[in-house]
C-alpha cells in the first residue's frame, strides 16, 4: 500500500471514528487540495452542520460531501424539491444535476439568497433532496467566456476528476527529504515591467508564480528553460499559481502545457475567466499581424481544465511542505496576492503580483495582513523617487475638464484602456458624472473586449468594493447598464459611423496602444484638431503609446510598434491623467510594507524598471532597516 493509500485509510478510520455509528461512509479521497467524504447519508450530515466542521478541524483539511450516488433521487424529482426550498427572489435560472458526484449545481441572480444565513439554506437543500449544492451567479450582463468555460467545465468533468484525483494524490504525497531551505529565482519582470515568472522551490517541491510576456516585445519571454524551471522537465513543477490575468503576468501560462507541463494550476475563479479571454485574444492579435503565435487555443483550454480556483482566504494544501492563501491585491477584478506558507512553520513568502492599496472605484485596497511574512516579493512599477500619483478626486476632476472641453469644440475623447480594470473604473467615472451634470450625455463607444470583460465584472461582484456590490445587485442601479453605453460589435464600419456622427467618447483597447482596435479609431479621429487622445494607465518602456506620450505624432497604422510602412500623422490633442492606474504609486508602496505587522525581513523588489526597482529598494532600506534587493533576472536567493 502505497503512503497515500495508507493516509487515506487513516484519515477515513478518523471520519469513522467521530460521526455517528449509523452514519454510512463508502468512499473516501482526495480531489485536489480538498478530501471528499462519499456517504449514504448526505442528510445526517446536513442537519448537523458542526460535523463537517469538527471533522475539517481534526483532519485539518477541507472537507466536501457528496451523497453516494446508490442513495440519489431521480433528477426530476430533486429538481422539484430543491425549488421548493429556494426562495422565489433568488432567480434561479438553471439546475445542473451530476450523477456521478452527486453534485447540483444551482445558477441563480443571486446566489447569497439560494446559500442563505451562514450556508442555512443549502443545508436545507441536502437535507431535503440529498444532493449535494454548489451555486454559481447568472451574470447580469450576458458573458460569453463565463458561458463558454462553464459549459467546456461542464463536458469535461469526467477528466477533470481525474485531473484532480491526481493532484490530490501529488499534494498529499510522502516527505522525502530531510533537508530544509526555500529558494526563490527570478525569471523575468526584474528591473523591467513584464514576463512576469518566479520559482520557489524546496527540497520537496517546485512552484512557478506567473508566467507572462513583456509588452512591446515578441521574444522576450521569461527564463523558462533554465534548470531551476522547465529545463530539468515540465513536470518536475508540481504547480503554477497566478496572481492575475493581465497578459504580462498569464498570457504564457498556457505554453507550459504545450511544453508538457500536466499539473494545477491555483488563482482566483474570474482571473481563471479573463486569463481564458485575453489568451484567446493574444493569440488571435498574433495571427491578424501575421506572428506565429507560441501555441494554440487547445493549451488555453487545458489551461482552464487544470485550473483550481480558490477564494481569497482559504488556506489550501498545494504540496506536502506548502500551503497557499491567495488575499485581495486590489488591481483588478480577482487579482492576489500569493502568500506562502512553507514546512511545519518554516518559513513564508509573499509575492505581490500587482497591488493597490488604497480604495478605488472598483475594489477594496490591497490586504497585507499576515500571520507571517518572511520575505516580500513586491511590485515596483510605479517605485521611482518621483513616482506620486495625482489623488483620484483630482484626476477625476481633469479628465471631466478635459472632457467638457473636447465636446465643447465638438472633437471626441479617445481613451485607449486595458480591457480588464481601467475601463470598468473609467466607465463608473464617467456613468456619475453624467448622471450629475458634470459632463454631457454623449454615447460612450465600448470597443475590443471591453464589454465582454465588463460582463466578467458583473459576474463576480463580490469580488468588487462593498457598495459596488450592493449597486450591481440591482438592474435600475446598475452602473455598468447605463443606456449611455454601446456596445461596438460590427467592426470598421460602425466605428465609422460612431466617429462620423455627434461627439463621443471611446474606450478601446489596446491600453499601451500594442495592437487592437484602438487604430482603426485613430484612422477615423486622428487627424482632428479637435479631438482628444487621453492616456490613463501606464505605458509601459518600448510601447507605441509611450512614445506618443514623449511627443511621437506618426503613428504606423498597420500594428503598433510592428514596424508596418502605412503612417498617420497624429493632429489630435495628447493628454495624459494620472491617477487611474490599478497599480499603487511610491507613497502607496511604502504604505503598504510601513503597516504590514509584523514587518517582513526582506523585500525583493521587482517589476519596475531599473531605476524604479533600486529606487525602491533603497527607501525600503533607509526608512525600515530592512533587507532589499533589487534583483536582475536569473538570480535565485536562499532563505532559511
């Protein structure tokens, strides 16, 4: 019997042990992170809701139950009990019955209603109809990715199981060293912005953090060939964790599979939702410029199938010596930042990802509340001495100005934003001040992904700042269904008609101006004196959209920066806000680490430029007496 095998027989002598004597367990096993108690008697377990507590308290794992499938009632008939447990609010839209699991899955408008006061009403589900409940949200505004990955999840459960039955069995695997360190290398993003990709290992286990690529660039890539990473196999990686989907941090996690890579992959659910949207799109910006793209849509959707999703908090076993709690980072929708626990309390590591501590629009301020952090990984995109970003109120105040003043010539305002967090705060700031009075009522064009990744949003909201939340619940407060708002859907020829028509205003990507559709608006607008260009996120070293924030004004039409021969002369007006950006500026940075308690030991400054990485590292130093570095790419530090 191997050493799983006889952990489970132990940990099922354990449930045994402490449920009732005419309580039926018939299987137990491990799906990924997770043990899973089959049993023919789902409802004793639902009508004591302290069982599966106590149970996940003396195991100290997490704990799911599923009814043996022996013991189920026809779909049919559950589906009538079920509804009639629900409450009529709800909304339910859909019961998804899986035998195999035993498993309902309840799509509702609001799911917090089918889940009830402290989980009361899906207890009651179990106890009614015997089925075991899981609830996902109907999407207020129609997704097609959130419909797309449900339904490939959907057919493809019989090998997802498999999938996690045998990661389950990799996390809870047998000790094998003795030895005791943690090293982390560096394999991109190090005094520069982008190819995010990190590995910490220990004598026992490998994890890859991020894996993306550098904009404004088609070949650099991180190191992923390097011993420490793929170079000694892809599967001596036991699991990649993602701290968001922005494409300099995911959009080369899918060639790990194409590469060979068969493990997990851990995030949050919508960042496993946009990761499958912007790489889709990746690859399809590659084949309209004619780049052979690094893989193709099936590693995306192999992406998705491996992916295990986690909510912020959850401490979650990822291999024998490491547990991982992903918490908010406040950048985007979903984004983490990935903390570490290492041994029997050995050690623990925090990486960043990309942070925003304060409050926005959009999303409560970063979490840097710890039990322990050893060593930082932190971000330093916006680390530099000089690095201050306006306060959001006046940014707010001059994009309206310069708003007002764009329509008042009769030009319109070009905005080109990240699909993916700027355009959905954007869109809040501008859906109020219209609403106030503060600018005109003009049709705000939606173009590229941003309608569909504003869909996403909406998705999930609670994964938004508290009174967002509460505002999305409801269709006549929802701000992201504002009438002002069109979707553009028909190509080149409706952005035409949107340009030649009154005065607009135009959220499209690309927000670095790499690609997309935010030339064929400059094709129609560019050369209006009297329209404005108004950059609110960062731009990135090497990007089109930085150089014309420096001044450049001939623009190559046929793909960024992809030296294409067709030039447009840029005639209309540049401006640039501050304040928008998803990632916190120096003041917000030293904020973060100043009231972290306890303080972390050392901090690895990183994604940043160089000067921005040492600037920070320097501070750091000076202000808290802490060790910093600011590493360059391929160093790999030991702790412990």
């Amino acid at each position: 019997m191997s050493a799983v095998e006889k952990r489970l027989e132990e940990m099922r002598a354990t449930v045994e042990q402490e449920i009732p004597n005419d309580v039926t367990i018939t299987e137990v096993r491990y799906e990924g992170p997770e043990l899973v108690i089959y049993t023919r008697d789902p409802k004793r377990f639902a009508s004591d809701g302290d069982l599966v507590r106590q149970l996940a308290s003396k195991l100290r794992k997490r704990i799911t139950v599923r009814p043996d499938p022996a013991v189920l009632s026809r779909p049919e008939q559950a589906r009538e009990e079920a509804l009639e447990v629900i409450p009529d609010d709800a909304g339910v839209t859909d019961l998804d019955f899986h035998i195999d699991t035993g498993e309902v899955v309840i799509e509702a408008e609001k799911p917090g209603i089918v889940i009830g006061r402290h989980g009361a009403t899906l207890r009651e589900i179990t106890k009614q109809v015997g089925w075991t409940p899981e609830v996902v949200r109907t999407p207020p505004l129609e997704s097609s990715t959130v419909k797309n990955v449900r339904n490939f999840l959907k057919q493809e459960r019989d090998e997802r199981r498999d999938i996690l039955e045998r990661v389950g069995r990799q996390i809870h695997r047998e000790e094998m060293s003795d030895d005791q360190w943690v090293r982390i290398t560096t394999l991109g993003c190090c005094r520069e912005v982008g190819r995010a990709s990190f590995i910490i290992s220990t004598p026992e286990t490998r994890v890859l953090v991020d894996c993306g690529d550098k904009p404004g660039s088609e070949d650099e890539v991180p190191y992923l060939q390097v011993p420490e990473a793929l170079g000694a196999g892809p599967n001596t990686i036991d699991a990649v964790v993602l701290t968001h989907a922005h494409l300099d941090h995911s959009a080369l996690v899918p060639l790990l599979f194409k590469y060979g890579y068969d493990g997990p992959i851990y995030t949050t659910e919508p960042t496993r939702d946009l990761m499958g949207l912007l790489t889709l799109d990746y690859l399809d910006v590659a084949a309209k410029e004619g780049r052979a793209p690094p893989y193709d849509s099936a590693m995306v959707r192999e992406t998705i199938k491996h992916t295990i999703p986690l909510e912020y908090g959850n401490v979650t076993d990822i291999a024998p010596d490491i547990k991982l709690t992903l918490h908010n980072a406040g950048h985007i929708l979903g984004s983490a930042i990935a903390h570490f626990h290492v041994g029997d309390g050995l050690y623990n590591v925090a990486f960043s990802g990309d942070i925003h501590y304060r409050d926005t629009r959009l999303f409560n301020g970063a979490v840097n509340d710890f039990p322990r952090v050893e060593t930082l990984v932190l971000e330093s995109t916006y680390g530099g001495r000089n690095d201050y970003q306006t306060d959001q109120e006046d940014s707010e105040r001059k994009l309206k100005k310069v708003i007002r003043d764009t329509l008042e010539r009769g030009g319109d305002v070009v905005i080109p934003a990240f699909a993916v967090g700027r355009s959905q705060e954007i869109m809040l700031v501008l859906e109020e001040a219209m609403r106030n009075g503060d600018i005109p009522e003009v049709p705000v064009h939606l173009d590229g992904m941003i309608w569909e990744a504003t869909a996403i949003h909406t998705t999930y909201p609670e994964y938004l700042r508290d009174d967002l939340r509460e505002r999305i619940f409801h269709d006549d407060t929802n701000p992201f269904l504002a009438e002002q708002f069109n979707h553009i859907d028909a190509g080149d020829d409706e952005r035409r008609d949107a340009a030649d028509g009154d005065p607009c205003i135009v959220l499209s990507t690309s927000g670095m101006m790499e690609g997309g559709p935010i030339f064929s608006w400059l094709e129609q607008i560019g050369t209006d004196p009297d329209s404005t260009l108004v950059f609110v996120g960062y731009q990135a070293q090497g990007t089109l959209g930085q150089r014309i924030q420096r001044g450049r004004r001939d623009i190559p039409l046929g793909g960024g920066s992809r030296g294409r021969s067709n030039n447009l002369h840029l005639e209309m007006q540049v401006e640039t806000v501050d304040g928008f950006s998803g990632h916190a500026d120096r003041q917000g940075l030293e904020n973060f680490v100043r009231t972290m308690n306890p303080r972390p030991e050392k901090v690895l400054c990183v994604h940043g430029d160089e000067s921005s990485t040492q600037d920070l590292s320097s501070a750091l130093y000076h202000e808290f007496n802490m060790r910093t570095f600011a590493p360059k790419n391929l160093e790999t530090f030991r702790f412990v």
